[in-house]
C-alpha cells in the first residue's frame, strides 16, 4: 500500500505534524510520500490507496495561497479508488479555526473519495506529547477505518 502526504505549511506546524503522520504509516508498513502541495502533481493521485491532505487557514477561513492550485486542480478529479484524509493546524485567536481543513474535507467528498470523517485539527505546533499522540493516534484510526471499509466493499462485491 502506498501513501501521499501532501501539504501546504507557513510556520512549519503543518509540515511537522505531516511528519509523524508519516513516520506512523511508514511504522504500519505503509510506504509514504510527503510533498508540499507546489511539488506534487494531481494527475499522480490515482497511484496511491491513501492521501492525506494538510493544510493550514489563511486569514478569516482561507485556503493558503500556495494550496488553491491544488484545490482547484484537485477537485475536478474523480477519485472514487482513494481513501483520504485531511489534517491543518491554525490559530484560535482566529475566527475560523482550521477552516481550510473543512474546506479540503468537503471538497474530496464530492471527487468520489472516501474521506475518513475525523479531521485532525491542532492549535499551532505538535509541540507536547500529548500534540504527538494525538497526531500518531489520528493516523492509526484513518488506516483502520481504510481497512474497514476495504472489507465492506470487498463482502459486497458479487
């Protein structure tokens, strides 16, 4: 199984939590990739079983102008054979905390992919381990439901 981390981070928070989800997939055997959004091409998707997308909010709920290319390219694909997720950090003297990450959510739910229902939302850095845990935490719980749902497919295909 093959995964792709792509991101967009200004301070880095959003890159250092890409990088534990990494390293815990890449601990459950799944061989992982981790691209800022600028370095990956959409048309790659279709290679992978899982993509996670991070993302922090700019401003008063917006996507960071580094990841609206990737959005808008991103969602005129049909990507009904993926598995995804999404995960952002932001900033709660913000009024709309992580709002990119709903707005990557909502987006890969109408190219077709099943989209793992948590987000993973973080108030700046992973800086405590409490911060990490729940990062590693959020990881394992996407790769089970994945598997879950791979199964439920497989049982009702005839």
């Amino acid at each position: 199984m093959k995964a792709l981390i792509a991101f967009a981070s200004m301070s880095g928070n959003t890159e250092d939590m890409a990088a534990i989800l990494k390293q815990t997939l890449e601990g459950k055997g799944i061989e992982t990739e981790m691209r800022e959004f600028d370095d990956t091409s959409v048309e790659d998707l279709s290679s992978y079983d899982y993509v996670m997308i991070g993302s922090y909010t700019w401003g008063d709920g917006d996507l960071p102008y580094e990841a609206e290319d990737f959005y808008d390219e991103v969602s005129a694909l049909e990507l009904s054979h993926i598995k995804a997720a999404v995960f952002g950090s932001g900033d709660y003297s913000y009024p709309k905390f992580c709002e990119a990450v709903h707005t990557f959510h909502d987006m890969l739910k109408s190219t077709g992919a099943s989209v793992f229902p948590e987000t993973l939302k973080m108030e700046l850095a992973p800086d405590t381990d409490e911060d990490v845990a729940c990062c590693e935490e959020f990881a394992t719980s996407f790769l089970t439901w994945a598997s879950l749902s791979e199964k439920r497919v497989e049982n009702h295909v005839s």
